[in-house]
C-alpha cells in the first residue's frame, strides 16, 4: 500500500512538471507571437532619392523583399529585435535592428567600387569611371514606358546619337535604326543587335516584320548602346553602323520572387486625310469628262466615307508572368508573354506568344555555368501597305492608297453583306480602282518560330585570370500564306487566271561559338585588363515557295495549290562563314589616366578571294581631371572627364553571299529541235577584290557630374568617314552584263550629342527630367568613275558633296493661266501646272531641276519626366525631328485629276476659267502632274509620346507590392506635314531613298490600362 502511494506522488509530480513546461513552452510562444510585427521603411541614397529594387532580407532567414520605385518596402510577421540586412548593387550593404513600430529609414552608401562595375561593354564589364568609349545606357523601366512591340521603339527619342523611324506602323511593323548617321548606300546602315551573347541584324522591307518584334521586351534588364569606333571595335568587321548590347533579366540571389504585369487599351488612328465627298467628286468627274456622268452631283450628299469603314477603333493587350530567384550556388528566372495587338485597319493583327527560361550555378570556386532560352512564337497578319508605285499601282494595290481612292458614290457591300467589287458596281466605270474591304479579305499571314539559346562555361584558374566559352544559336522558321480570292475579282474581269495563292517556308540557322580570355590585376595605382577572343560564326539560310494562280473556287485558300491553272516553284540555300580573333587591353592608373587599345581580325567567307580578312584596330584614352588637386575637393563638381578615341570598323552586312563570284541564273530560256529547254547563263561577274566597307572614326567628349551627380552631363563630337562602299555600277551592254558590285563610294558623317539628367528634387516629392540632343551631317564624297550624279527616280538623285537622301525636282511656279504663253518641254497646258524656268532658256528641260528638299533632319531631340509624390507617380516623354524634308508622293496622286478616282478635297478649288485659282490644275487639262517640289514638305514635329500616371496601393498581406496605372501613347504631335505622320519612309530601311511618302501604315493613338502585381 505505501509502494503504491509512492508511485501515485511521482506520477502525480511528474504530471504537474508536465503541465508547468508545456505551460512555459505555451507562455513563451504566445509571448514571440505577440512580438511579431510588421515592420515598413524606406531605402534612400545620400542625396535623399528613393533607391528602387533593393534587397531587404531578414537576417538568418530567407523571408525578405524588393523596394518599389518610390524605395519603400513592408515585411510581416518580423520579430522584435530581428535585424534587417538591406543591400543594391552600387551601394554598401547595411543593416539594421527592428526596435520599435516606427517606419525604417535607411541611407545607403555609395560603394565607389561596385558602382563603377555597371558598364556593359563588348565580351564583359568596364568600370565606369574607367569607360574611354562613347557608351550611352537605358534603363528597362525606360524601354517598355510605352506599349512597344520591339526593343528597338522603346529606344526611340532616348538616346543622343540614334535616330529611329518607325518605316511602317503596322502591329509589328519595321522599323529603321541609325546610329551617328547612314554609313552605305547599297549595304546595310542599321546596328548590330547582341542578345546575352547572340549577334541578330534587324532588316527587311517595309513590310515586313521586324525581326526584332519576336523577342519580348520585358524580358530585357538593360541596354547599352555603343556608337564610337573605340566601344564598337571589338566586333570588328560588324561594328561600323554601331552596336546595341541587351542583357535579359536574370535570376538573383535572395527570395524567390513572382511578378504579373498586364495592360489593356484601344488604339484608334490618329487623323483623317481630307477628300472630296461624293457631290464633290462627282461634279469633278463630269468636269474631267466633259459630260454629265452624274446628272445631278449635289443630290449625291457626303456618300461613302472609307476611311471610317477601313480605320477601326483596335484593342492592344499584354500578359506577363515571371519568377525569379536565387540561392548562394544557383539562380534562376522563368517567364511568359502573350501579346495580342489588332491593328487600326481592319485584318491587320499581331500576336506572340513567348517564354524564357535562365539558370546560373556556381560549382564551385572554379567553375560556373549556366544558360538561357527564349523561344517565341508571332502570328502576324499583314495588309497591303508600302506600294511604292504612283497613280494606278497604288489604288490598285495598296489599301491605303485604295481607300483615299475609292469614289465616294460607291458602297463597299452588296446587299448580302458580301464585298462588292468596283468593277461590277457602275458599268465597271471604276474597274481600275480595288474595293478596299475587298483588300482586307487578301490572306497573307507570316507565323515566325524563333529560339535564341545560349549556354556558357565560367573557368576561374585565380582570381586574376579567368576563361569563358560560350556557344549561342539562332534558330528560326518561317511560313508565309498568301491567298487573294476570286471573291474580290468581280465577274467583268475574271478569267482562268483568276485567284492567286503562294506558300512558302525559310528555316535559319545562325551559330556562334566564343572563347573568351581575360586576364585583371591591380597592383598599386596600376590596373590593367587583358581580353582575347576567338570567335566562329556560321550562319544559313535555305528557303522553298511555291506560287500559283487560277483556282475553281476560294474554298481551300492556299492549302490546295495543286488546283490552281498556274504553278511556279523556286528554293534558295546560302551560307556564310565568319571568324575571328580579337584582342583589347584596358590600362589605367590612379583612377585618373586610362587608355584601351583593341585589335580584331575577321575573315569572312563572302568577299573577294583577294580580300576576305580585314584587320580593325581602335585606341581610345580617358582623363579624369576631377582626380587632379585643383579640382579634387571641388564642393559642386563631382566627376569630369575628358574621352578621346580613333578607330576603324567594319560593314560586313553590306552584301549578300556570293556576290564576289561568278554567278549563273535561269530566264536564258529558248527552243532547240522543237523542244522548250530551260536555259542557264552568266549573271554576275566575279569581283575578287571585293572588300569591307571600312569607317574611321574619330570621337572627343566630355563626362560632367554636378552637385553629388544630381545633374549629369555628356558631350560627344565625332567625325566618321566611310571608303570602300560597295555600289552597283552599270555597265555597257557590249560587256553582256548589266551591272558589278564594286567598292565605289565614299560617304562621311560629322555630328554633335549633348544629353542631360538630373534629380530636381528628392525626398517625398520627387522629380527627374532627361534631356537628349542630336546634330549630324551625313556628305556623299564620291562615287564610281568620277561620276558626280547618280539618278535613282524622278525626284531622288545620289550627288557628290551633298548629303543622301535629297530630293531634286521642278520648281512649282502656280499655274498657267488664261493668254499665259506655256513653255515648251512642261508638258502642259492653260490651267495645268507651271514650273519655273531656272535657266531662263524659254524651255523646260532636266536643267530646270534643283535640289529642292533634304530628308535628314537638321537635329533630333528627346526629353522625359518622372515625377513621384508618396503613392503617387507620373511620366511623359516628348520627341522632335527639327528640319528634315518629306516628299509626299501620295500627294502626287491625290491632286492630279486623272479622273476614276477620288482626290483630295482642296482640289474643289481648281482652276477654271471662271476660277483663276494658281494652286491646284484644272479637271480639263489632263495627262500627269510634273514632278515638283510642291509635293516636298517640312517634316519637323514635335510628339507627346507618352503620359502615365500611376498609383501604388497600400500594404496587402501576402504581396509585397501592387501598382495601377493609365497611359497615352502619340497623344499630340505638332507638324505643318499634310500627311498622315511625319514619321515615315515608304522605303523601309533604305540608305539612299528616304523620307518618302506614298501611304505606309498610319500611326495610331492608344489608351490604355495596367496593372503590375509583385509577389
């Protein structure tokens, strides 16, 4: 009985102890939990500007989060005393203890070390301060402010020393990139693109799509662009028309991190070209004719407009998901896109659909690996726009054209709702006119399969010298479908031939393998930083189509071209082959006196036997005069430095392959023994010294920082002469030959760059402007033989001591009016057009022409605006062209009343007899318009291009941050142009005719909505 008493007390001892630990255990954790807060801050430099994207990490833990734009941040459920360890690349890391729920204010330091390592330069990074090259840099935030298609239009009016025009505004439309100028007249002016290691070229007609529009631009972290010989030099032979460098977004170390990023909007077009209406017109036609085609014009009203029909009010829309994050061995990111845009002119459209994959991992203090992938996929569906043709062609063709053309006393639809061809509508009086609803039925659909992939191999043997060999691809495909249907054909013009299709696939592959070498060391005041590259690149093409014409029905479009009457078959294959090695050394000393020299060696596979390496060296050097002792404890000034550099690159895209050999080609055909035989002859001569074209460039500028660098200024002068250009010249045709590609030309631009920043103000209401100025003068120095004209049409000509790009035409001089006495050789007549007489010889002939236009501006300007206050943010963006010419040929068409087509609604006051009017011809006289420079106009604008405001919401648990916005896009533009926009070029990406106007398609305005989503 005792025993059992005593068990009962232990147990009964052994319960409460329970009960007293699980008790504390309780207590303490109630008490921890009730310690848990949330803890917000905010992250600022020392000037008081809120520092974006820093890292805030709870020390000991992997919980932590990014700063927004205005440097402000939320943790939950934070212990007390926990400390918080804030960091940036650029600045000094910092910590912090949480005592109390006060708001955190943390300053961090500039790490004058870590912030000069943010240069990206040619196969690597530079210090900043160390930089001898003229080097500008954009910001990804900067890129997509507007709802681009392509990086490349994010870059417009941002940069000084870059003009982009956007050739053709079509949902994934191309664009032309000039940087410091055009430097070839037959080859390719526009830059070299670099995607994380992978060399692409931007190109194509002005219709096509840019090849630049299937890579997503919010994948892209940031952009630098190289514009001097010295940054450019390293890449040789592809470097002379400048080099763009993007780095993708990658992942980092710290918490994973999940984003959403979407906008919707409208686009609409932004103006309306004035014709004539209905009454108008058909007073016009019985004018022209002579008779009373329309008995009673005035009883006809407004009619049709169709504009309003073929311009629609288009919705734009985009949808991006990404993840990122990192441990200490292993980084990644993941995203997707979508982005679907319907295009202003009814059945034009774009979509991609596209994702991306990156992954780092350290093995350990040796090596590191890694690689990115991104694959895209672009449906583009295109009309026709671009027709380059006067009069019939482009009223026939283009729907642009068509749709100012179309008479306004015809309807687009029968009464079924099925489209009403002009040919069976009025006795076919307008049968030489499309129905240009009928143009938008036309199929022609390009879906583009495009991978960009990239792997690298890091190699340390010490912290001095280091190997990097990386192998990147350029994998694409593309099929093309055309069908125009019989549908639109009206039954007074079909014919067996009638329905037209054509289907075609191209495949690409472009492969690059680099090894890299770098040697750094510091020793004492000294640094010094070698680079050595060994480069293989190999690029095909191949390509098959097929077209055919006269199909029984529309029924199978162009998926059954063996029904058609008519089939033509044609393929095409071609390689090329570069390599190259490359080296640079990087010296400096004291941080104050710096010198690079670098050296590439290319050889490429499609110039002459004669001349198929080129060697491509440029030295540059740098003075940091803020380093002196007179300036160095400066209390306003915080950096100056002076650049200077000399170099020569190349333009190895100036050509295509086999253009030094002799080629053969089919069309020889001919009858031999009663037999039709395919025949082959001669087509090129061969050329084996066929060269680079080589550009010299010489380049001075200045680097200021004032006040802490709140105000930051750049200044550039270059002169960069371009020999050797390649240019077609005729032959004779006793030679059995038309033409060789030769080097022939010469060509040289001089310019200024001026750009600006600055942080206006800082603390809770802040403000940031940017500034950017361009001046460039483009001079044609010779051509082939001596020859100082070159006629490329009738109102462009190539002209030694003069710039490309002019315009040169007849004088208008009003217009002949009753007993005037009309000139011989101006083909006209009382009451047609009358040009001046330069010569005063009393006749008009080619001698009577004058250089009457220039397209180049004579300066192009950028400026943008960020401002915040607490929650609150808002941007603009402004961009100008100053001084360049446009020759509106769609003008030329528009005012000369042929007759069967509708004009412009000026023309109403045409001369007559009762009507002395001295501007526009009369409807008697007939026969073509002379080409003058009256169709030459001032292309100068100023663009609101784009004003966003947007509202970053309160703290919500489980985000770290949401911000909504509203933006306009192309909202106002200030030009004295009469067309559409003043930015544009019917001739695509041309180097010798530009400015040029015949209806491309039109720019649009857009509104729209987003939301971005952090996680």
């Amino acid at each position: 009985m005792k025993k059992n008493c005593s068990i009962k007390a232990f147990l009964l001892k052994v319960f409460c102890s329970a009960v007293v630990i699980i008790a504390g255990l309780f207590l303490q954790t109630a008490t921890a939990q009730s310690t848990l807060r949330e803890v917000k801050g905010r992250v600022t430099d020392e000037t008081g500007s809120p520092v974006r994207g820093a890292s805030v990490i709870i020390s000991g833990a992997s919980k932590g989060t990014q700063t927004d734009p205005n440097g402000q941040f939320t943790l939950t459920a934070v212990a007390a005393n926990a400390s918080l360890v804030v960091s940036h690349k650029g600045f000094i890391s910092d910590s912090v203890m949480v005592k109390n729920n006060k708001p955190l204010v943390l300053v961090l330091r500039q790490d004058i070390q870590n912030l000069n390592d943010v240069v990206v330069v040619g196969y690597g990074t530079q210090r900043k301060i160390a930089s001898t090259g003229s080097i500008a840099s954009v910001k990804a935030a900067d890129i997509t402010q507007t709802p681009v298609v392509n990086v490349a239009q994010g870059l417009a009016a941002r940069v000084s020393g870059v003009q982009i025009t956007q050739n053709n505004a079509a949902p994934g439309g191309n664009i032309s990139v000039r940087i410091r100028g055009t430097n070839s007249i037959n080859g390719s002016s526009e830059p070299l693109y670099i995607v994380d290691g992978i060399q692409i070229s931007n190109g194509g007609g002005v219709t096509d799509v840019s090849p630049l529009s299937t890579i997503n631009p919010n994948d892209i972290e940031s952009v630098e662009i190289l514009k001097d010989a010295s940054a450019a030099a390293i890449y040789g032979a592809r470097g002379a028309n400048g080099v763009v460098l993007i780095t993708t977004k990658r992942g980092k170390k710290g918490a994973t991190r999940i984003q959403f990023d979407t906008y919707y909007g409208s686009q609409r077009i932004t103006k309306k070209l004035k014709m004539m209406n209905a009454a108008q017109f058909a007073q016009l036609e019985n004018d022209i004719y002579n008779t009373a085609i329309y008995p009673d014009p005035q009883s006809l009203g407004q009619g049709t407009d169709w504009q309003d029909i073929i311009y629609r009010k288009a919705p734009i829309q985009n949808y991006q998901v990404s993840v990122s994050g990192g441990s200490e061995k292993t980084n990644f990111s993941l995203s997707g896109n979508y982005f679907d845009q319907d295009g202003i002119i009814i059945g034009s459209s774009f979509k991609r659909y596209s994702l991306r994959a990156t992954i780092d991992h350290t093995i350990n203090e040796h090596f590191k690996t890694g690689t990115s992938i991104l694959t895209s996929y672009t449906i583009n569906n295109n009309i026709p726009t671009g027709i380059n043709s006067i009069d019939g062609p482009l009223v026939k063709s283009g729907i642009v054209g068509a749709t100012l053309g179309a008479p306004p006393t015809l309807v687009p639809y029968r009464e079924d709702g099925s489209e009403w061809p002009f040919s069976d509508q009025f006795n076919s009086r307008y049968r030489e006119i499309s129905n240009p609803v009928g143009l938008t039925q036309i199929l022609d659909q390009n879906t583009i399969k495009r991978t960009l992939a990239n792997v690298y191999l890091e190699a340390k043997a010490n912290k001095d010298l280091s190997y990097r060999g990386t192998f990147n691809a350029d994998i694409g495909g593309t099929l093309n479908d055309y069908y125009s249907p019989l549908s639109i054909v009206g039954q007074a013009e079909r014919n067996v031939n009638s329905g037209s299709a054509a289907k075609g696939n191209s495949n690409s592959l472009n492969w690059l393998h680099e090894s890299i070498l770098t040697y750094n060391k510091t020793f004492g005041d000294h640094s010094l930083k070698f680079t050595g590259v060994y480069a293989l690149q190999h690029i095909n093409n191949n390509s098959n189509s097929i077209s055919a014409s006269g199909f029984p029905n529309d029924a199978t479009t162009d998926e059954s071209v063996g029904l058609a009457t008519n089939r033509t078959v044609s393929s095409y294959r071609s390689k090329e082959v570069l390599n190259s090695w490359m080296g640079r050394i990087n010296y400096g000393y004291a941080n104050k006196y710096f010198v690079d020299v670098t050296a590439r060696y290319d050889g490429a596979s499609k110039f002459g036997e004669n001349h198929k390496w080129g060697f491509f060296p440029a030295v540059a050097g740098a003075w940091r005069i803020i380093e002196e002792p007179f300036l160095k404890n400066s209390t306003w000034l915080s950096d100056l430095k002076l650049r200077a550099s000399y170099g020569l690159t190349g333009n190895a895209a100036a050509i295509s392959p086999y253009q030094s050999l002799a080629l053969i080609g089919g069309g020889s055909n001919y009858i031999f023994d009663h037999v039709y035989t395919i025949g082959l002859s001669p087509t090129g001569i061969p050329n084996p010294d066929l060269r680079w074209e080589k550009s010299t460039q010489t380049n001075v500028g200045i680097d200021v920082g004032i006040l802490n660098n709140r105000i930051n200024l750049v200044a550039d002068y270059y002169d960069k002469t371009t020999k050797d250009l390649l240019f077609v010249k005729s032959l004779p045709l006793s030679s059995g030959y038309t033409a060789v590609t030769g080097n022939f030309a010469s060509i040289q631009n001089r310019g200024i760059e001026f750009s600006v920043n600055a942080k206006i103000l800082t603390g809770a209401f802040r403000w940031n402007a940017n500034a950017n100025f361009t001046r460039n003068r483009n001079k044609l120095l010779a051509l082939a033989d001596g020859v100082q004209e070159y006629v490329l049409n009738p109102y462009s000509v190539l002209q030694v001591g003069q710039p490309l790009g002019i315009f040169k035409t007849y004088v208008f001089n009003g217009i002949y009016q009753t007993g005037e006495t009309v000139l011989p050789g101006s083909g006209s007549r009382i009451g047609g057009v009358k040009v001046a007489d330069l010569n005063n010889d009393g006749q008009i002939t080619g001698a009577d022409q004058k250089i009457t236009g220039n397209a180049n501006p004579k300066f192009i300007f950028g400026f943008s605006s960020d401002l915040s206050y607490k929650n609150f943010d808002l941007s603009f963006f402004l961009s100008g062209v100053q001084g360049n010419k446009i020759f509106n040929l769609s003008r030329y068409t528009f005012e000369n009343p042929l007759g069967g087509r509708n004009v412009v609604e000026g023309a109403v006051n045409r001369w007559s007899p009762t009507n002395p009017n001295n501007e526009y011809a009369s409807g008697y006289q007939g026969g073509r318009l002379p080409v003058s420079d009256r169709f030459v106009e001032e292309g100068s604008y100023l663009r609101l291009k784009n004003i966003t405001l947007g509202y970053r919401l309160p703290p919500i648990k489980g985000i770290s941050s949401v911000r909504v916005y509203v933006s306009g896009n192309n909202l106002l533009t200030l030009t004295k142009y009469s067309g559409y926009d003043p930015e544009v070029n019917s001739f695509g990406g041309s180097n010798t005719l530009i400015g040029i106007d015949n209806l491309v398609y039109p720019m649009s305005r857009s509104f729209l909505a987003g939301l971005q989503v952090t996680f």
